[in-house]
C-alpha cells in the first residue's frame, strides 16, 4: 500500500508480533498500517507481513534519533500526508533520547491518538522482556503463550559436519541472523519447507560430543526426501532436555532414539491441543 493511502498507523519497535501487539493493531482502520522502529539489537522475531494481514514500513533508529518529539512527529505527517489517527502502547516512547511520551504525541498530533493499555493474559504481563526471559530458561511454553503463537526462527540451511547422516542421524543444518535464540537444549520443533511442516526435533548449542562448534541441528521425524533446502521456518514447541557432553557416539545415537520418542509425543499432544 503506498503512504498516501494509509489513514492509520501503529507505531512501535514491535519486537516480534505478540498479543501485546495485536491489540494495538486491532485499534486501526481498514486502511491502516504498521511503522516498525528498528535497531540493530537482535530480534525475537523479524517483523514479517506474514503474522499479520497489514502493510509494513520500516525507519531505522539511526535515521531519527536525533530529531525532537515534535520533530518525529511532522517527519511521520510528511511522510504519512492523509494519517488521521496514530496507535501506540501505553509505554510508548519517542524522540530525542526518548523525552516524550504519549501525553506528548497527543499534543504534536493534530489528529487522533488511541493508546492501548497493558495487555495481561492469566496475570502475566505480555512484554518482549518477559518472552525472552522466558526463552533464556528454555520455558517455550509460556513464551509460545505470551506471544500467542509458536516461536519461530528463519534459517537458512548450511553445510554441516557430516557426522549425523552417516552415525547418528540426518539433519539440516540451520544459520540465523539478527535474532534471539531460546537457552541450549533439545527441543520438539516443527519445521517448514517450502510450506509444508514436518515434525522434527532440534539441537541447540556447541557441540560437546564432537567439536564444541555452536550450531543448530534440526532432524525431521517423517520421512522426508528434498534435496537442495534453502531457506527453513523453524517452530518450537516444547523443551526437551539440557545439552550434554557424550564420549561415545553410539550413547549420543541412543540419547537421540529416546529424544525422538518424547518430541513425538510432545508433538502429538500439542495437535490434539
């Protein structure tokens, strides 16, 4: 959608898509569109059309960190001409080291401002703060429940080590970039390819039994014949148990069997719901 036609707009870092979110998104119009406000901080999720039906513009922080409340604000008004109503959170800040607030904006805007509460699910709190806590204890669970969905990396597939297909067990070979990753671990996963999902269970952290090298390793439980993957969306559903070290890669082949057993049935009871 080009600027001109958006007469609504959210704005905030929007550090990944949670509920917290949605219920600010839920305040505009039909023409309404979303400013994320980037740093170079690493991300819960990159912002992506696909979490939501609305289109998405980008400023980097670099780019207006210098300019005033009021100085952001008619930068966003040129910019947005027919914008006649702004939605933020209620923490929402803005301008040059992050002096004002929405009382503020209700006064450089000559438009409307809806500002949304805190939203709490079951007495929590739903901030980016609190899911990636969470995530540093491996607690996926209430992490997947604040954000209102699964967590979700994009990597994109890499040469591995070799050692998995020909003494343990095939796996993609995942590489991110810019984004936050859970605590180390085993973990009951979902990947995508191509749009289709396969069960899988995932890998994460340095390599003890083999090299020490960080990675992450997925392997897909059904059967599964691609050749050539590219590029993958990897959910995460549960927490399996914590990295350990093997001397012996036949105990790490039994350790994986006795993993795959209980990523099957994590993954069968989360379908169930």
């Amino acid at each position: 959608m080009d600027k001109s036609a958006i007469t609504s707009l959210a704005i905030g870092h929007f550090d990944g898509i949670h509920l917290g979110h949605m219920e600010i998104f839920k305040q505009l119009d039909e023409k309404g569109g979303i400013l994320v406000i980037e740093n170079s901080l690493k991300k819960l999720t990159p912002v992506r059309e696909k979490f939501i039906n609305l289109p998405i513009f980008y400023k980097n922080i670099s780019k207006i960190k210098h300019l005033s409340g009021d100085e952001f604000i008619k930068s966003i008004k040129n910019e947005f001409a027919n914008l006649k109503l702004i939605v933020v959170g209620y923490d929402f800040k803005f301008g040059h080291k992050r002096k004002c607030d929405v009382s503020d904006l209700k006064i450089f805007f000559d438009g409307d401002v809806f500002v949304v509460d805190e939203f709490i699910k079951n007495s929590l709190s739903v901030h980016s703060s609190d899911i990636k806590r969470f995530l540093r204890y491996g607690d996926i669970k209430k992490s997947n429940f604040l954000l209102g969905r699964l967590f979700c990396i994009f990597g994109k597939v890499v040469k591995g080590q070799g050692i998995g297909k020909d003494r343990l067990f095939a796996t993609l070979n995942l590489e991110t970039q810019d984004q936050i990753l859970p605590k180390n671990g085993v973990y009951a996963t979902i990947i995508k390819v191509d749009g289709r999902n396969y069960d899988s269970i995932t890998f994460l952290g340095k390599r003890y039994s083999t090299d020490s090298k960080f990675s992450i390793e997925t392997h897909i439980i059904e059967p599964f014949f691609k050749q050539n993957v590219e590029d993958v969306e990897l959910f995460f559903v549960d927490f399996i148990r914590e990295n350990q070290k093997f001397f012996d890669l036949n105990d790490l082949k039994m350790q994986i069997s006795k993993d795959i057993l209980i990523s099957k049935k994590i993954l069968k009871e989360y379908y169930e719901g």
